[in-house]
C-alpha cells in the first residue's frame, strides 16, 4: 500500500531489554540522547573505538556501559536490539547483517532500507505518551509535530490519567459498560483544531 505509514507503533519496557549502539560520534550521541530522554533506565551498552565527551558525559549520568573496541559480532550476545550509528557505511551493514543472522532487531542511522524500526518523534507528559513517526522519510516533519504537540498537550494531563484511572477501579459491571462509562467521561477531552499546520 503506497503513500501509506504501515509501521505498528509499540511502546518497550527498555529497562528489560538490552540495546546495544555502535559509534561514539555525533550520530551515537543522537541515538543515546534520543533513547535516554524517553526511557532513562534503558540497559545500555556503547561500542565504539573513541566516544566523543558529550557521549561519555551522557553515558555516565544513566550508568551506560562504554567500551573501548572496534566492532565485534561477539558484541550482539545477550543482546535485543542493536543501533549502528558508526561513520563507516560497510561497518554499519556488517552490524546489520550480524544482527538479522541472530534475529535482532536493528536500526542503521541515515540508512532507512536497512532499518526494522525508526526511531520517531516523541511527546511525554507523565505517564500520556505521544509517539510520532514519518516512515523514515521526513524527521524535520515528526520534529515540528512533536514541537507542536509539547505545546498543546497541557501539563496537567497526567493528573488526568491518574484521576480517570482510580475512578476507572471504582465502576461496577462488565467491560462494556466500564468503557461505555469511561467514553462518556473523556469525550470532552476532544475538540476540534483547525489550521494545526
């Protein structure tokens, strides 16, 4: 189907899985930065030969683990999901094919035909997360969008969610009903905007 966003958007529990990002430069940074800011207690390993400061500083303030080599395959033991962020195209398509010989998911930065997942636009206010994604093909766009929802989305949302979820262990009857109830409640959450872009 052409013209169309076919990715199914999941949200992973980081702290249980173990990731691994290849690189120590800019494009790692990014990578990182990206991850930590939506899940600060991903189980992180670094590989790279150097790390620029940025990443070290990062890496040492959420408890990343940095080492010091080249590129191993021996690197994707134990591990869930790999990054290849290096500045070497044929490094990042031997960490890709390394990672699909062992059935791991794998995202190559800049490179969307090698990637099984992008990393998109995200949005946190408490526990109300917005994930945003383009199909890879305009992170400026998923940026601008995400800029735009911060603004709109009012900080005051999750004492929303929290409300509605103590209400929500307090109604009696069959799922129908709980969901029937819950819509009639949350329905004036939804307004209509017009001119958003």
């Amino acid at each position: 189907m052409e013209g169309r966003n076919n990715l199914y958007p999941i949200f992973i529990k980081m702290n249980r899985i173990n990731t691994l990002i290849v690189g120590g430069g800019n494009v790692a940074l990014e990578k990182l930065t990206f991850l930590l800011k939506s899940s600060p207690d991903a189980q992180v390993t670094m590989v790279a030969n150097t790390f620029n400061d940025a990443v070290l500083t990062l890496a040492e303030q959420f408890d990343v683990k940095i080492i010091r080599m080249s590129y191993d395959r021996a690197f994707l033991v134990d591990m869930d999901m790999v990054i290849a962020a290096t500045d070497r195209v044929l490094v990042n398509k031997q960490i890709h094919d390394d990672a699909k010989a062992r059935n791991l998911l794998v995202n190559v930065a800049d490179t969307p035909e090698l990637c099984d997942f992008y990393l998109g636009g995200i949005v946190t206010k408490g526990h109300v997360k917005v994930a945003i994604s383009t199909n890879g093909k305009s992170p400026t766009t998923a940026k601008r969008l995400r800029q735009f929802f911060e603004e709109v989305i009012p900080e005051n949302i999750d004492q929303l969610v929290q409300n509605l979820n103590l209400y929500r262990q307090t109604i009696k009857g069959d799922f129908a009903y709980k969901v029937s109830t819950l819509n009639k409640i949350t329905k004036g959450l939804i307004t209509q905007k017009r001119n958003v872009l």
